[in-house]
C-alpha cells in the first residue's frame, strides 16, 4: 500500500517521539548518581515534555486539509504503523552508555540529529496540500535541541 502522510501524522509521531524522549533522559537520570547530572538529565526530560505540549497545540491549529487522510483505513492500521514507526526510529529502546554524562549527552544528541534526518525524509512523503512546510516547524524544534545538549556537552568538557 502507498501511503502518503499528511502533517497530522507527522505531528502524532512527533509527540510520540518526544515521548520516547522524556523516556531516555529520566532512564539515564535514574542510572546516574551525581545529583547535577540526574537533575540536568530531569530538566531535559521537561524540555522534551514542553516539546511534546507545543508539538500537541501545532497539530490541534492543523486545518482540515493537513488532518485529511490519505487511504482508507476503517481497522485504523495506519495509526499502529505511525506509533510503531516513531518508537523505532528515534529515542527507541536502546543501550544508554551512562558511564558519563558526556557519553549521556552524546547519545541524546545522536537521537536528536536522527530525529532530524527522520523528519527530512518525511517531508518527502508528505504532500504540499497535506502541511508539507508544517515540518519545518518541528525540525527546527529539533535543532535547537542539539543547540542546548551541544552547549551543554561544551561546558561538562572545560
């Protein structure tokens, strides 16, 4: 089956990969024992959640047309295949290298630059008329994550 996305999918797997974000940091501030690090690694966690929030409030301004679906899907398979797809894609469940904040940090901005390229890719499978431009607006969501993990990696190595 072909299936073009249209932006309210792209929104619901950005939300649940936000999710799987708030995940990954509070697994590795639980891992950790130094009380700045955990309480950093909990900050990025909220971050993720706020993400998650404005990601929520962009997909509820959608107009109709960016909501309308692409194929039809009475048993509501293309949802399952969203969630799965964005589970496995970014943040998944992996291996977290906790045996640093740096390497913490590493791997939290490896997830975001993934992020990143997952959502170039989808813009090619999203149509203009569908909300197309609407990612823009999530990726530079993610870029200013690694913005701050970036920042946040310079200072821990001086």
């Amino acid at each position: 089956m072909i299936y073009d996305f249209n932006a309210d999918d792209i929104f619901e797997m950005a939300e649940q990969m936000e999710r799987n974000g708030i995940n990954f940091y509070t697994t590795a501030a639980e891992s950790v024992s130094d009380d700045d690090a955990k309480s950093l690694l909990l900050e990025f966690a909220d971050m993720e959640r706020e993400h998650e929030k404005i990601f929520s409030e962009m997909r509820k301004k959608l107009s109709s047309d960016e909501k309308q679906s692409t194929v039809f899907d009475p048993e509501g398979d293309a949802a399952h295949y969203l969630r799965a797809l964005a589970d496995t894609r970014v943040f998944f469940d992996k291996k977290i290298d906790v045996s640093s904040l740096e390497n913490i940090l590493k791997d939290a901005i490896q997830a975001e630059k993934d992020s990143i390229v997952f959502y170039l890719g989808m813009k090619e499978a999203v149509p203009q008329d569908l909300g197309k431009g609407r990612l823009d607006n999530i990726i530079k969501e993610e870029m200013g994550h690694i913005r701050m993990l970036s920042g946040k990696l310079v200072e821990i190595k001086r």
